[in-house]
C-alpha cells in the first residue's frame, strides 16, 4: 500500500457547489479524511450546492458526508468536535455567514490553535470584500470574459475556472501554513480570492497592454493580414469527417515539415512564406489553401500525419469523446466513479508523483448523511446519542431515526462564492 502524502489529516469542509468542494477534493484525493458537512435540507431544491448532480461525483469523492443543524445549540456542539480534531477547516459560506453561525475564524483559532482555516471568498481584502461573487462574474470583472470571447460579446470560459483555481491557489497555502505549523506550532487563516484569480489569469495580458502600450485584443478576434500577431498558423481546420483539429505552426522547422507532409512542397519554396511574418502578412490566401489540404483527410489520420511529422496538432474534443482519446483510456489519466446510479470516468488530479499514485478511496457520498453515524461515533458520541440528535432533528443520515415532520430546522442558506 502506499502512503498518501495527507493521510491522518483531518479536514471539515463546509463547501458548497464548486469551490469549497474543489478544496476539499484535492486535499481528499491526497489522502486527508475529509468530513463535508452538509445542512438538513441538501438535496432539495432550496440547496442547489448540495443536489447530487452530475458535478457533484467529481468535486465530492473521497469524502464522508454528515448532515448536522448548525443553527442548533447541539449542532453547533458537533461542529465543535469536528473543528477541535480538524487540521483543516474549508468554508466558502457568503460573507459573515460562518461568523454569524459563531465558527469564524477568530473563535475556532481559539478552540484548536493549530487550525489552518481556509476560506474561499469573493473579493480578498479591500473595498470589495464584503460583496459576494461566482465564478462567471469574477471572469467579467477581471477582463478574463473581455479576452474570451468576440469584439462586443464577452464570454465566460467553458469550465468553472475561477472557482476551481481559487481552490487551488488556496490549497498552496493550506499546505504551506500545515509546513509551517511544523515549527511554529500554530495554525493560521488562509484565504482565496475568485475575483484575484480571475485577475491572475490576466496578468500576461495586463503586463503586455502595460509594456507595448497597446489596447488589449481578445482572443477571439479573427485578425488577417500584417495584423496577424504571433503566430501566423493557429487555427481550426476541418477535416474529411466534418471532425476539426487545431494546428499550430510554431516555428519555420514546422512549416516546412507541415507543407512536405501535405504534398505542398511548392510553398515551401515561396520567399513569402519562409518566416511566421510572412505567413500572417500572406494568411487571406494561405489558409484557405491549407485548409483545402487538410479537407481531404479525416481527423484521425491529420492528427497522426503531424504528430509523425513533429507539428503542434490537437482534436478538437467533447466532453464524452475526450473519453475515448488513447492518451485519457491510458493508465492512471481517469479514476473510475460512480456517479449515483452510473459508473464512469473521471480526471485525477493533474499531477503525478513517484511515490504514490490517485485512487478512489471513497466515491461521493451519494445520500446528504451518509456517513453521519459514524463520524459521530468517531466524534465520542454514544449511539443513543446520536439517535437522540437525530429524532431532535438536528442530525440526519441512514441508520439513524427520522425526526417528526416540523421538528428539523435549517441553518442559514448559502449565499456568495461558489
């Protein structure tokens, strides 16, 4: 067996829909015990973050899941214990919401000194850090939507970005303040921001804008002629299949092998075309003529033409057809799942280490609850207490009693990041 990096740390996540979760899926995938604490009425309409949904199978493996009342004297008493055992504390609530439910920061640093709290808000420190904010809006106000999409049409990317980058920015500083606390002996609070992610993905276009003095140009402008910047071939083409690729020339080396592989050789002879200038300068007549070429082939066979031939090519995918690409069927890219009633495939973590290797230890708790009884056994209460908790309504899960109807209440709705 091996040994994960986290194993033996405990982590609380008290994550809703995508950036907590992320926090807590990659300290769980690394091996900590993570506990997500989930409100009496998840699964309903009312809690669209806990609703197990597709995305909630890959943002929630490798977790234990415990429905508690927070608002509940005797569910604030639970999370207590958890907090007191915890090395990790993840929240990502609206602003003010973990303190008005009393598990702020500054009261849980003293119920466990060595608690690395981790938050993911919308806005770090400074005139906006009260407000709340999701991943799309943080994309439209760091100018990340203004360089997706066309002149006029900003548009947001087609993965929640900001939210699964702020988790893991901030999970750099968990794991750095877990090293620190080796000789400190001290926990700290570490914070993530959705809109200062968003603005560090901007940060190349801001330097360039600042450096040549000109207007930032998003990158879905299509520009011709000696407007072309950078690379002159780094387009879409369609092949035989009606399937695309997308080829980029990123050297004249390239070129010269693209144009030999296609049958093209008298390009490779034309003085205009020896260098990437030329070709962005000639683009109004050159692409129609290498997509001409590239038409005559299926997808497959261009992709594996220029890979032979050392060419940057790539297969335009989906999310389903990704799943059949030699390099995803490959050993350790995917970790089996099980996703409610389906099995399927999902990414690992995107790095790899030579002492261990990503496993499913648990698959996402397909019940709000499911581990309720056990985490509070875990937690020194009796079964008789724990039962008594639940007819109260102030825990749920299987093998626990069902509380009389009216006896549940619920803790304050999330609001904010996401």
């Amino acid at each position: 067996m091996q040994r994960l990096p986290l194993e033996g740390t405990h982590v609380v996540e008290f994550g809703q829909i995508v950036a907590g979760p992320t926090a807590g899926l990659i300290l769980g995938d690394m091996g900590a015990d993570v506990i997500k604490v989930e409100p009496p009425d998840a699964g309903t309409p009312s809690r669209p973050g806990n609703l197990r949904t597709g995305s909630f199978f890959f943002f929630n493996r490798n977790k234990r899941s415990l429905v508690v009342d927070l608002a509940a004297p005797e569910g604030y008493q639970v999370a207590l214990r958890l907090v007191r055992r915890a090395d990790v504390l993840i929240e990502n609530m609206a602003p003010g919401t973990m303190d008005r439910l009393g598990l702020g920061y500054s009261t849980m640093s003293r119920e466990n000194p060595r608690l690395v709290y981790c938050s993911l808000k919308g806005y770090l420190t400074g005139p906006y850090q009260a407000r709340p904010l999701m991943d799309e809006p943080a994309q439209m106000a760091a100018g990340l939507a203004y360089m997706t999409g066309p002149p006029g049409r900003p548009l947001r990317a087609g993965a929640s970005v900001v939210d699964i980058g702020a988790a893991t920015y901030a999970v750099i500083g968990v794991l750095a303040a877990l090293l620190e606390r080796q000789s400190t002996g001290e926990g700290q609070h570490v914070t993530g921001g959705l809109f200062e992610t968003a603005l560090f993905y901007m940060g190349q276009h801001m330097a360039h804008a600042q450096f040549s003095g000109e207007p930032p140009v998003s990158m879905a402008t299509v520009q011709t002629g000696a407007d072309r910047r950078r690379l002159a071939i780094y387009d879409l083409f369609t092949c035989k299949d009606e399937r695309q690729v997308f080829i980029g020339i990123v050297s004249d080396s390239q070129w010269r092998r693209f144009c030999s592989v296609f049958g093209m050789e008298d390009l490779v002879d034309d003085p205009r075309l020896e260098h990437n200038i030329g070709r962005a300068t000639e683009r109004e007549w050159l692409l129609p003529r290498i997509a001409q070429a590239v038409a005559g082939w299926e997808s497959r066979e261009v992709v594996e033409i220029l890979v032979r031939a050392d060419v940057t090519v790539a297969p335009v995918h989906t999310p389903l057809t990704v799943l059949e690409d030699p390099h995803v069927l490959s050993e350790r890219r995917t970790l089996p799942s099980q996703l409610g009633e389906a099995t399927g495939r999902l990414p690992a973590l995107p790095y790899e280490s030579s002492a261990y290797d990503f496993s499913v230890r648990r698959h996402a708790p397909t019940e709000p609850g499911q581990h309720t009884k056990e985490v509070l056994l875990e937690l020194g209460y009796s079964a008789q207490e724990a039962e008594a908790l639940a007819r109260a309504g102030v825990v749920r899960g299987p093998g626990l009693p069902v509380a009389p109807p009216g006896r549940a209440s619920q803790s304050e709705p999330h609001r904010g990041t996401t």
